[in-house]
C-alpha cells in the first residue's frame, strides 16, 4: 500500500464509478475493514476538500465518538431507510449501501447526485481511521497520488 507523502496516508487504489453506479472495493481496504459479502455499509458524504464518501460499518460507528449519527437517526441505525436514500445530519449527507460479491458498492443515480459524484469519477481509495475508509474525488491528495504510477486501479 503506498504512502505518497513522508508521514501522509496510506492509499490502496484508485477506483473509477462504473456507468451503472457501480464501484469496485480494492481488496485489501475490504480486508482491512473487515466488509463481508451482502454486509451493509453506512456511506458518508466526504468532506469540502476532499469529496467523494466514506464507507464505514455500522458497528465501528456505534463504538466511536460518531456514534451520535446512528443513535440521533434510528432508520440509518436499522438501515430501515431505502438503500441509496441520503439523509443530511449536521452538515454531511448519510446513507446505506450493500457490499456486493466481488466487493462492490452499487449506487443509484440520486445517490451519486446526492454525495456530488457521477460515473467515470476515478476516486482514490485512502485509508482512514478505524472506522472507515475515505474514497476521495478532489483536493491536494489527488494531485499528488497522480504522481504515483504504482497505484493500482481496481
């Protein structure tokens, strides 16, 4: 997994949004994170800088300081929302997502509109904290992972 600054973040690949909605998970950040097959996975508008979305388990949620977002929202908690809806909450935009076999996110058209994303997007797969992973868009690490040839695209 590269790191492409001195003390930065470790990226695992880069992940281009397929025409159907579709994203590919690189393996080792599904490893990592411990996404099973038909697991659901909470989504998570990225921030201003960075866009794009973070996708985190419900269980590591509900186990951190964020866990006021599932307690504050019982249908995201339950995932009794519609899969693909995104509700605003505090300043972000939250919604649900199932891991599909071969690692991959399936979202819908409004999703995608909703988190400022649109097919052919090429997201850069960064790790982040224990409780997720950010899949970022734009901003100062994207310029400079396009420095580094030895990402992989999934």
């Amino acid at each position: 997994m590269p790191q492409i600054a001195k003390g930065g973040k470790y990226v695992f690949a880069w992940s281009t949004i397929r025409d159907d909605g579709s994203i590919v998970l690189p393996a080792e950040a599904a490893a990592e994170y411990e996404l099973a097959d038909f697991e659901k996975v909470i989504l998570i508008s990225g921030s201003r800088s960075s866009g794009g979305m973070v996708v985190a388990k419900a269980e590591r949620i509900a186990q951190s300081a964020m866990a006021a977002i599932l307690s504050d929202n019982p249908l995201l908690e339950s995932f009794q929302m519609r899969e693909g809806e995104l509700l605003p909450y505090k300043g972000r935009m939250y919604g649900w997502s199932t891991v599909h076999p071969g690692k991959i996110l399936k979202l819908s058209s409004s999703t995608m509109a909703g988190l400022k994303i649109n097919p052919q997007d090429r997201l850069l797969v960064i790790r982040g904290s224990y409780i997720g992973f950010v899949m970022a868009l734009k901003g100062p690490i994207i310029a400079a992972a396009r420095a580094h040839a030895e990402i992989i695209v999934v």
